[in-house]
C-alpha cells in the first residue's frame, strides 16, 4: 500500500505546518511511522516475507536516527511529536 498523494498532503500539512515541507524532521518521522505501521501489519500476516522485513527495519533505524537528531537540537520538538505520534519514549 503506497500512501496516495492526497494522504501524504494531509500528513505533510499536519506535520510540517504546510503541504510543501516534505523534507522538515516531523514530517519524514510521521511519514516513516506511517509507513512502519503498514509492514508491521503485513507482517503480521506473511511471517516468513524477510525482504519486507528488512525494509521495516531500516525505517525503523532512520526514523531513529531523525528522532535523535530531534532529541539533541531541539526537545521541545521532539516531545511534541512524540506525544503526536504517540511513540513511547
């Protein structure tokens, strides 16, 4: 499932306070987690699907890596998209 360009629009404004920011921190992190939560239910389906599995796991280390970016320039953004996304850390 690829996430249509109406969709990406929607999160992209949500996020990123404008439709046009698709490279700002929070909008790739709502992306990716957006993305993370469609593999982790198509593999709850197709256990044995490891290619799919090695795409979760990059997404899941570069949201990571932008989620630590987030954490040592600037907290306030980070707490509030983790509180947003509802990410437990």
């Amino acid at each position: 499932m690829q996430l249509t360009k109406a969709a990406k629009h929607e999160l992209f404004t949500e996020f990123g306070g404008a439709a046009t920011n698709t490279g700002g921190a929070e909008s790739q992190i709502a992306l990716f987690t957006k993305r993370i939560e469609h593999l982790t239910e198509h593999l709850r389906t197709n256990k044995k699907d490891k290619a799919t599995e090695m795409a979760l796991m990059n997404l899941v280390g570069r949201r990571k890596q932008l989620l630590g970016y987030l954490r040592t320039h600037d907290i306030e953004r980070y707490r509030a998209i983790i509180a947003k996304l509802g990410l437990r850390k």
